[in-house]
C-alpha cells in the first residue's frame, strides 16, 4: 500500500468524527492540495468510512492524476481492476499503474506483473497472460527497492520459473527481500540451504521465526526433536 494511503488510513482509523477529517481535506484540495484531492477520491471509492461514490471518486482521482499526482494513478488502476463505478478493464488498469510506476509508486510495477500472469475467462477484457511480461514488471520494481518484486524475482530464479534458473542471482534478490522483512523470502532462504549450509540454514530459520513463519516455526521444532 502507498505510504500516504496508510497515513490516510490511520487518521480516518484514530478520527473521532471523520466528519471532521472530511471538512479538512475538502478544504485543502479547494486551496489546491493535490494529495488531499487524492485522498478525497479514495475515501470516495473506498466506501468504509465514508458512503461509496465511485462516479465521484473516479472524477477527483481523474483530477489528481492529470495534475500529476503518483497515487491517484495507482488508485485509479485499482478503480478500473475491480471496476469499481466503471467497466472492468485489464487494459486501463494496466496503463494507470505504469503511470503511477513511472512516478516512484512502486508497488505498481508488484500490481501490473500480477495482473500479466492473472488468467481471466471473459473475453471481452481483451487480456492475455504474459509471464515474460510479468518478470521483467518484478524486475523493474525489485531493481527500484520494491521488497515484494524482490522477493518474486528471487524466487522465479531460485526455481527457474519463466527464467533460467540462476541460484547465485536467487540468492541476491531473496536475501534482500528478507532483509526488509518478507517473511517468504526467508522461509526460501531456510529451505535452500537446510540441504548445504546448516550454519546459514538456521540463521534463516531463526529470522523465518521471527518474521511469523509457521513453516520456520514447524521446522525448528522438529529440529529440536532430532537432535
């Protein structure tokens, strides 16, 4: 989730009144904030906190995105993925978050590599899977910071899915992603090397653990039965 998404959030979560909240950022988009237009657009889409009116929701994000605001581009990619007061179209989607991608959202490159490999029935989505697409969206995200790509390149390496399987560069993109705390690339990282390295096969056991990994958790307890 963008990181002004989850402020949003946690300011209409800890709100007494979200009228109040409301009032507030309606206030600062009429003075020309272009982040609270955006917020007003998602608190419109959303519909939890506030009465849903995607029509409405899908003008303010229009308006924030042509004055060239990163999030309300990615939010009105997820707009047109549900179809959310619009026609769901694979096809806006994907184009509104290479938009947002192109700005520094880059959990975008995460949304438009799932949506190449996401199989749909209905033709008329006009959409086609396509892994090669998929990977090299990862790729772009994992080589701008973005954890989850990291993770996903890591793994598609480590298995040699879409891509030749390439251990060394596996190892690279998952150790990265655990470090910044995907608790998958951790239990991969402890599998692999439960078969070579016992010393680094527990040290990411150990980490798995602590992230919240039940597989780790299991391991680790039948490691102590063992011994």
């Amino acid at each position: 989730m963008p990181s002004q998404r989850a402020l949003l959030v946690r300011r209409l979560d800890e709100a007494v009144d979200v009228q109040v909240v409301y009032d507030d950022l309606r206030r600062q988009a009429l003075q020309g904030n272009v982040a609270a237009l955006n917020d007003l657009g998602w608190i419109w889409l959303n519909g939890k906190y506030w009465h849903a009116d995607t029509d409405l929701a899908g003008h303010l994000l229009r308006m924030a995105a042509l004055q060239g605001h990163p999030v309300a581009w990615f939010n009105l990619g997820q707009q047109h993925y549900f179809g959310k007061g619009v026609a769901t179209s694979y096809v806006q989607a994907a184009e509104c978050y290479r938009q947002a991608f192109e700005r520094g959202v880059l959990q975008a490159a995460a949304a438009l590599a799932d949506l190449y490999e996401e199989e749909v029935c209905d033709e008329q989505l006009a959409w086609q899977v396509d892994f090669p697409q998929a990977y090299q969206w990862f790729l772009r995200g994992a080589e701008q910071g973005e954890a989850r790509c990291r993770f996903e390149v890591g793994y598609r390496l480590l298995h040699g899915l879409t891509v030749a399987r390439d251990v060394k560069a596996a190892l690279y993109w998952l150790e990265l992603a655990a470090a910044a705390g995907v608790m998958q690339a951790a239990e991969e990282l402890a599998v692999h090397f439960s078969r070579s390295d016992s010393a680094r096969y527990l040290d990411w056991r150990d980490r798995a653990v602590r992230l919240g990994s039940s597989l780790a958790l299991a391991m680790k307890l039948e490691d102590q039965v063992q011994t």
